[in-house]
C-alpha cells in the first residue's frame, strides 16, 4: 500500500493534511483531507469514453456531510441521510464552478466528484477545505485536468482578514468570500459583506489568492509523488478542418453584421443568427448533416462568439446596440398583487421578475438541522425560474440546483437590510418571467421594492448588477460590460455580479473563464458596475422612495413584549393551559422565548383589540403587587373571617371582614358579598411570607363622628392575633388593645391567619 501524504500549514499555523493511497483505491483519485478533527474524502471517477453526440462537459459535484461526523443522528422517521440540503447543493456548486473551466474543452467523458464529511468537532467550518479536496483527488488520477485549484474562505474580523476561519470567527465578520484560484489566477468568488468598498472587497480576494498558492504547489507535489503526472489519452470529437474552414468564410461576415445590427428583440436576433447557419446547411443532402451536422454547428458556434467578441473590441457595438456602460430600459411596479403582504415588478429589458413579500410568526421560521448547523432563519428568499420564461416548451420540474444557487446570492444581497429586532420572519418569493441577463440580480431589486411596498423597514435599499467581460491577449484589450445579455454572459470571459446600498456592497459572485485576468481589471469592472447600480438604486426609489408607513391591512400584527424569566412558566400555565385559553379568548397567537435571561412575548393577531387584550392578560400575570395601589378583584372564595379576592392572576390576598367598610359586620354574610364578585380594594400589606392584606373601607369616605369607640370589641378580629404556647388569646399593647388569633413560631413572631 503506497500511502502518500503532504501538509499545508494555514497562516494562522493549523495544519491541513492530504493524504492518498489507503482508502477508496479503486476510484480514478481519491484523497483524505484533515484539519483537527475535520475530515473529507474525496474522490473522482471518469468514463473511459465520451457518450456519442456529447459536445460538453457532463461534470456531476456533490458534496454531503455525515451526521455521524459529529455524533449526531438525522432527522426524520428513516433516521438516515436522504437528498442533498440547500446547503449542501450551494456548496457543490461552488466546487463545480471552479473545477468546471478547467477541464479541456475537448474532454466530454462523464465525470463525477463527490466530498463527504466523516468527521467533525463543529469548530472548523468543514466546506473551507471542499474545493481542495475535489482538486487533490483530480491531482492523483489520470484525468486530464489543467489544475490544481484551491478553495479557501477569507473572513474579515476586526480590521484583520483570518483564512479558513471557524464558525466562531466568521459570524463576527464583516467580509466573507469563498475564493478558488489556480497557481496563476482567480476563477471564482462568492460571499457577503456588510456594506463594504470595492477595495476591501479587492484586499480580500488578494489576502486569499495568497493563501491558495502553497495549497496548489502542494498538490503538484503531491501528484508528482503518487506518480500521476501523465494523465489519460482520450479522443472525445472528431473535427473536420477543412470544413471548420469553409463554415468561417461562408458565415462570419453574415454573422459580424447581425452582431452589430442593434437588434433589441431576442428572440428575432437568435433568428437571425440561426438562419445564417441554416443558409449554410442547405447545400447539404440529408445523408450528408447526419455526420456534418453537428459538426457545423460546433463550428457555427464558434464563429458566432468571434463576431460578437470582435464587434465590442473593435467597434464598441453590443448585440443590442447599447455602449458597454450602458443599462437596458427599466420599469417597476409595487403593490400589483392584492393578496400578498408586499408585491413588486421589476423589468429591465427582456428581464423581469414578479416578486412577493409574506409576513409570518415566529411559528413560520425555517427550521435548520444539518449535521454540523443548527438553528431558525427569520428571513427566507425563494427564487422560481420557469421554462416560459425564456420561451421554452416543457414542464416545470421542482427546484433545481440553478435555482437554489441565484435565490441563495439574492438572500445574501437583501438579508443584512432587515433589522436585526424586526419581529416578523419575512418570505421573499421572485417568480422569473422574462430572462435574458441576469434574473438573480433583478430578483434582488424586485425584492427590495416588495419589502418596501410591504412595509418592512429595511435598512437601506439594495440592488444588484450583472457585469461581463470580453478580453484578448491576456487582457491587454478587453472591454467591460454593464448589465448583461445572456449571450454576453455565454460567450464572454467573466460573468460578475454586485449586489449592494449606496454606502456599500452587500454581496458577490464571480466566475472567470480566461486566465491572466488582472486586479486592475477587476477594479475597473467594480467602479463601473458601482456606476450602474447606483443608476438602478435611483430607479428603484422613483417607485417608491422608502418603506410604507404601515403594513398592509390584511398583514399580522405582531407587538413584542419582554417579562422576568421566572414567569415564562406562570404565563404558559400548566400543561400550557393558561396560554391556550389566552389565545382562544382573544383570537391571538402567543410565543415565548427565553433570551437573554428574560421571556420574549411575541403577540400576534390581526387587528390591534385583540393583541391589547392578550397584552393585558399577559402584563396581569407578570405584575408585581405593590402597597397602596388599588385594584379591580374579582372575589374567588368566601370564608368566616373575610373574602379572598384576586387583585392579579394567580394573585390573591385577604379582604378581613374588618376592611370591608367602616361599620361592623357580625359575620361575612352581612356583608352581602358573594364569590364572583367584583370589588375595588387596595393592598395594604404584603407579609414576610408574601401574603397580601387588602382593604375596601380604606376606598370609602369615614363617617362622621366614627371613633375608635365603635371598632370591633375584643375577640372579635381574628385576623392579626398572637396565641401563647397554650393557644390562649392575649392582649397585644402594640396593637392597641386590639386581639388577634395565631400560632407563634419558633422565633417569636406571629403570622397573619388566613
């Protein structure tokens, strides 16, 4: 067994290791990679041959974490693993997205990379160590691939930026980018920021370039020293030259013209496209385009993409006739859905999105239980692209990782708006309706005019812009483009994509497919798409200026409300008892939290009487009785020597047949009071064991000429008497004159019999 194992020392001096030869030998490569306690296996297997008619990269990234790795158990009745989480998906993707350009563009065998994590302490943030995993294991096969790539996380804390950080570090960060790169060059960035420079954002990315270089050279000596450096022979297509030759001459100068013609309609520019290549097919029999067919639009393809590159690099002419800075014509509408909390249209050129706000409790959040993340998400975006919306006729299948992937890069741009105390959890759903350019980002803006129309007090508003890149000569001659078209993304050599306020960005995604890409360009590509998304921020605001006042009548109302942590369990009641017959009475919903050492209510109901009910119950419960205050009881029992009422729920004292009035009761039923009754009385006394002395008479004017003569005769109150060790009644001085009944303890007191 030859084992092999090389080590990466991290900045901050943790140690990665990559080790190959001893698990999962008969995959095309496989490799462990460990840092601490964390652990990922990797490995990738090839076809030998390409499926016939494949004319692309058929590449399959899955990436899974284990519960085991973290001693836990998964959820659900099976008590197993079942389909890949969002999380997991996101992170496959950007795996995906770094490998994907660097397989030769001739090589279309399926291939498959699956990480999985086995063990974890739940420090290390385990997806850091993904993207070196996928590439390691391609290091030590035989597959052609023009790597190695890293992946690393760089999170800035407090002025510094940490490589690879823990899920401690990066909560408190206000920069997190996932960057891939190669020895040479950056392929891939994703993350969110907290409102920060396209500077900083540069600083970052550079900060992580770095620590990517030494990872790459130790797979090159890894793959050197597991002996694979000559990798498979393959023959995936096969190309006729000289009628490569005959499509260029028949068809690029039709095609140059159609791509400066300014044609603004997609759909007639596609055909325009497609007719010029058909020309060309009809000097064919039948017989001849079931071999020369394919090959003829490969090389159509590519003739195509050189008319569209030379015609913005020569003349500055995009295929819609815009300047490269230029932005398409935008509309916007809020409030166009009755039903919903918040709605919005946002359309800019052939790219639209229907988007809706919902409000919900905290019943509504979104429970998360992956292996290593547990917790709620308050706020929830849900991106929806339909085959319709590009003209497709097919059915919709579910969510697809594409999907996932846009909605969760729209999430980012707008979650950090939403205050941090904001009392409702908030679901964003963008339905595409048109796409041509990026719906991710148009997503972002519609989102925002959703929460606005809504009434959501969102920080600042957010929008987002899709830029493009056409470059030559290892960027010597390139030219930057602002809001892009989906060709322009398909054929150009970067799609980037910034989603941010006027005082900051919020979040990125960035994939380049040209190598030698430099930070000057980079920086010129972020000050003009900071030029273009302030042009849409001022868009966004002539529909609406800020958030709605108020929400929309038919939203919930919630109201917050904070009480002593030893109380949860009074409001709550036995069995949960007291807070359902509160809920029931007032048509509310009631939940309770414990945070920060204290109860967070949160009342929820749709009109205003009904949370100021439930508010009273709930204050009525939680309240401190205090001396000489005067309450509103209801009696609750009656006994010889008074009545018990209930001043606050749960809370009773003694009403003593004394207190009632000023005149003299010879017993309770001359009173008149009966139990159900409601009474004023105010607290005279709580005792050292908490018991609470209440009085009526002290609320009633005292009649004339009342002395001290007309007070109850000895023996008659029994409500404050001390007793001698042989329970006989005495006279108590301090008291003036007056007998009381009671046990003396031990100490020598005498506690008020109730």
């Amino acid at each position: 067994m030859n084992i092999v194992k090389k080590e990466i020392t991290l900045p901050d001096g943790r140690v990665i290791e990559i080790e190959t030869g001893k698990l999962a030998k008969q995959a095309d490569g496989a490799v462990m990679v460990k840092c601490g306690s964390t652990m990922l296996l990797a490995t990738v297997c090839s076809a030998q041959d390409a499926v016939p008619g494949t004319d692309f990269m058929p590449l399959t990234v899955e990436y899974k974490e284990k519960f085991a790795s973290n001693g836990r158990f998964p959820g659900g009745f099976t008590r197993r693993e079942g389909k890949a989480s969002d999380y997991e998906i996101l992170i496959a993707r950007l795996i995906d997205r770094a490998l994907r350009p660097l397989f030769p563009s001739n090589y279309h065998a399926e291939t498959f990379v699956n990480v999985t994590l086995y063990s974890s302490d739940g420090i290390d943030m385990p997806d850091n160590f993904a993207g070196l995993a996928a590439s390691a294991a391609l290091a030590v096969s035989d597959i052609p691939f023009e790597g190695p790539i890293s992946e690393v996380r760089v999170a800035r804390v407090n002025g510094e930026f940490i490589i690879d950080p823990t899920f401690e570090q990066a909560e408190n960060a206000d920069i997190e980018l996932v960057v891939a790169a190669t020895l040479d060059n950056i392929m891939m960035v994703e993350g969110e920021m907290n409102e920060v420079s396209e500077h900083d954002m540069l600083e970052a990315i550079k900060a992580a370039h770095e620590a990517i270089k030494p990872q790459c050279q130790a797979q090159l000596e890894l793959m050197e020293a597991a002996g694979k450096t000559v990798k498979r022979e393959y023959c995936h297509e096969e190309n006729d030259e000289e009628l490569r030759q005959q499509v260029h001459d028949a068809c690029y100068a039709k095609a140059y013209a159609q791509a400066t013609a300014a044609d603004t309609d997609k759909h007639h520019r596609e055909a325009m496209f497609t007719a010029i290549c058909d020309e060309f097919k009809a000097q064919f029999t039948d017989e001849e385009l079931e071999t020369k067919g394919p090959l003829i639009d490969r090389y159509y393809h590519d003739v195509e993409k050189e008319a569209m590159r030379r015609a913005v690099l020569d003349e500055g002419k995009r295929l819609d006739g815009r300047k490269t800075n230029e932005i398409r014509p935008i509309w916007s509408e809020v409030g166009y859905l009755p039903g919903p909390h918040g709605s919005s249209i946002f359309t800019r050129g052939e790219t639209q999105s229907l988007c809706t706000v919902t409000l919900g409790t905290k019943l509504d959040e979104k429970i998360i239980d992956e292996a290593l993340i547990q917790g709620r998400d308050r706020f929830l975006l849900h991106y929806n692209f339909p085959p319709f919306s590009t003209g497709e006729a097919k059915a919709q299948r579910g969510v697809g990782r594409r999907e996932i992937g846009h909605g969760n890069l729209a999430c980012r741009a707008l979650k950090k708006m939403i205050p941090t105390d904001y009392p409702y959890v908030v679901r964003v759903v963008s339905d595409i309706l048109e796409s041509n350019g990026s719906s991710s980002m148009a997503t972002v803006c519609a989102g925002t005019l959703a929460l606005m129309d809504a009434g959501v007090k969102i920080k600042k508003p957010v929008s987002g812009i899709a830029m493009g890149l056409i470059s030559e000569n290892k960027g010597t001659n390139y030219a930057v483009l602002s809001d892009i078209l989906g060709d322009e993304d398909h054929l150009g050599d970067m799609d980037f994509k910034t989603t941010g306020t006027r005082d900051g960005l919020t979040a990125c995604q960035m994939d380049i497919k040209v190598d030698g890409l430099s930070y000057e360009i980079l920086e010129n590509a972020l000050a003009q798409a900071h030029e273009g998304r302030m042009y849409i921020l001022d868009k966004i605001q002539e529909t609406i200026a800020e958030p709605r006042a108020d929400l929309k009548p038919h939203a919930p109302r919630i109201v917050t409300m904070s009480i002593p942590k030893d109380c949860i369990g009074a409001v709550i009641g036995p069995g949960g008892k007291i807070i359902q017959e509160i809920q029931s009475s007032t048509g509310t919903i009631i939940t309770i939290d414990e945070v920060d050492n204290e109860g967070k209510v949160e009342v929820v109901a749709a009109n205003k009487d009904s949370i100021d009910a439930a508010i009273a119950r709930i204050k009525g419960i939680v309240a401190v009785p205090e001396v000489g205050e005067i309450y509103k009881g209801k009696i609750k029992s009656v006994v010889t020597f008074g009545v018990f009422v209930e001043i606050l729920p749960g809370k009773e004292g003694l009403l003593h047949i004394s207190e009632i009035e000023w005149r003299r009761f010879e017993k309770i039923e001359d009173a008149g009071l009966k139990e159900g009754d409601e009474i004023e009385v105010k607290l005279l006394e709580i005792d050292k064991a908490g018991k609470l002395r209440l009085s009526h008479k002290a609320l009633l004017p005292k009649p004339e000429g009342y002395t001290e003569r007309e007070r109850p005769e000895r023996g008659e109150r029994p409500d404050r008497g001390e007793r001698r060790e042989g329970g006989d009644r005495h006279r108590d001085n301090r008291h003036g004159g007056h007998f009381h009944r009671g046990n003396r303890n031990e100490g020598g007191e005498a506690p008020t019999q109730e």
